[in-house]
C-alpha cells in the first residue's frame, strides 16, 4: 500500500471506528466495503468510486467515502455540494464524522441556504457521537449568536474540555476566542497561554499566531528572539502567512556589535524566507513587501550565496507544496 493511500484509507478508518458505537454496529461497514477500500488504497480511483457507489444506498460509510472523493478530488473534479449531498446521507447514517461535515456544510450554505441553527443541531450529535473538535465548532455559533443565543461564557465552557484534554486544535480555537472573540471574554494572557500549548504540540497555524503575539507584545512582553523562533516553526511547516513576518525579524534582528551590520546567518535567512514567500505570494502587498526586503538582502550579500540558499528554498517548497493551504493574515 502506497503512503497516499494509506493516508485514504486512515481518513476512513476514523469514521469507522466512530461508527462502532453507533446504530450500525450490528453490521460490519467495513466487511462490505473491502474491495472498495483495496481500490481506494492502490489509488484506483473509478474502481474504488464504483464499488462505494454499488453500496451507496444502505451503507451509510461508503456514503461518507463517497462524500470524501468529492470534497478532495479523488480521480474527479472537486465538487463540495455533492460531497456535503452524500456526508447528508451519512451523518442520517449515524456516521460520527459526516455529522460534523454536514454541519460544516449547513454552516456554510455549501448544498443549501446556510442554517446555522442546523448546523448546531449536527455539531452537538457529533459532539455526541465522539467527534471531539465537535464542541469547539458548536461554541463558535454560541460566540457569534449564530442559530443559537449569544453565550460567549457558554462557547468557554464548550471548547475548554477538548483543549484540556490535550487537541490541538480546541487549543487553538480556545485561545482564538479569548485573543479575539465577544469583549467580555477576552483575554490576552489566557490566549497567549492555549496559544503556546497548541504551538507546542506542532499546530503550525498556532505558532504563526504565537509568534505574533511575542513580537507585539500581547499576553506578555515583546519577545523578538522567542517570536522568531515560532514564526520559522510555523514557515518551516510551510505555513505561507509566517514566511514574510519571519524574514522581517531577521532582517530586523539586532546587528553584530563589533561590525553594527546584519549577521551572516541573519541576512542568509532573510533571503530564505523572503525568496519563499516570493514563490508563493503571486501578488499583493505581501508579495510586494517580500521583493522590497529581498532587494534590501541582495545589497548586502555575497553574490556567492545564492546557489546554496536557493537550492535549499527549492528543497524546502518541494516538501511543503500544495500541502498547506494560503491563507491570509
């Protein structure tokens, strides 16, 4: 089995284990989906399709597979209202995962009007059903007043179990929601705190934000060298909005004493990031701040540099490409 395809069939492994505890329990999902997983894991993509399709009337997981092969484009153009038309059937289904994809659907007016009202319905059965994100996406409409009442206190006391219980993302959400949610629930140093343990555990999107808050100072004093730190944690994950920040803290870092100029190693990782974020900005003021800073850098840099330093921006876009997704800061 291919790395790829293991990762596919992990993807459905996840609603099934879920769906073990559920309605469908007395009947072995997976047993009659095994040629179907087979063709999935060796990348056989109409064979796969067609077999979950076969079963797609009364097998509420192959309707969550077949919901998946719409949502990423498995051997068929990306279609996300006939993905969430098919994770619909499945979260009916009892299917733990689908339920969260359908309120994600119902949320975002994906298949239908947007419903936020059923779209909480759907995050708490998940939340039910074991999903653990579930609870941290329900306490968001609780933190807007979408479909539910406004209750930021409420949306607290649903997204901090999970953090607690050590899911990087519900550390995530729980510290965005105290750096930026309704006034009366914010606060800077309990998000700098879930901030940092969500970064600790790796979520790239967290360290970007960690490293933010170091660098102006919110939550805590300015910390340039710790920000630093975390914003090239999150670029080297390729996470795209780190990569200018980053290059600005090098160029900005403090200049060697004996020569008042920038260090070599600083100025070979303002040219790294910066010349990253060029490749993958196409355009806009980011992308046009990158080239006024890399123009800075080439001032100053040995000619001689540039082979090894773009060799290992080649290397390093190479291993994070179309793996994480542009956002913007």
């Amino acid at each position: 089995m291919t790395i790829r395809g293991t990762r596919r069939v992990a993807a459905l492994g996840l609603a099934l284990g879920l769906a073990s505890g559920s309605a469908w329990a007395a009947r072995d999902l997976t047993g009659e989906l095994q040629d179907a997983q087979a063709a999935l894991a060796a990348g056989n993509y109409p064979a796969a399709y067609q077999a979950y399709l076969d079963r797609g009337e009364n097998n509420p997981l192959a309707q969550f597979s077949l919901g998946l092969f719409h949502q990423y484009g498995w051997g068929r153009p990306v279609d996300l209202a006939e993905a969430c038309r098919w994770q619909e059937k499945a979260a009916r289904g009892n299917i733990p995962a689908a339920q969260q994809a359908l309120a994600d659907c119902l949320r975002g007016g994906v298949h239908r009007p947007a419903d936020p009202a059923a779209a909480a319905h759907w995050y708490e059965q998940a939340a039910l059903s074991g999903i653990l994100t579930a609870p941290c996406s329900l306490a968001e409409l609780y933190m807007a007043g979408e479909g539910v009442p406004k209750d930021p206190r409420k949306a607290l006391e649903l997204c901090r179990p999970p953090a607690a219980q050590g899911l990087p993302a519900a550390q995530l959400q729980l510290a965005r929601f105290y750096l930026e949610g309704d006034p009366m629930v914010r606060d800077p140093v309990a998000a700098l705190h879930w901030m940092r343990v969500a970064a600790q555990a790796g979520n790239a999107e967290a360290q970007y934000r960690l490293g933010l808050m170091l660098r102006d100072g919110i939550g805590a004093p300015t910390d340039a060298t710790s920000a630093r730190w975390w914003l090239e944690s999150a670029a080297g994950q390729g996470w795209l909005p780190a990569y200018l920040p980053s290059a600005a803290l090098y160029w900005n870092a403090p200049a060697e004493p004996d020569t008042g100029l920038q260090s070599a190693e600083n100025l070979a990782k303002t040219y790294l990031w910066s010349t990253a974020a060029i490749s993958r900005l196409a355009s806009g003021s980011e992308a046009e701040q990158a080239r006024a800073l890399l123009a800075k850098v080439l001032a100053r840099m040995p000619e001689t540099w540039r082979t090894d330093l773009d060799k290992r921006v080649t290397e390093h876009l190479a291993r994070v490409g179309g793996n994480i997704e542009k956002r913007s800061q």
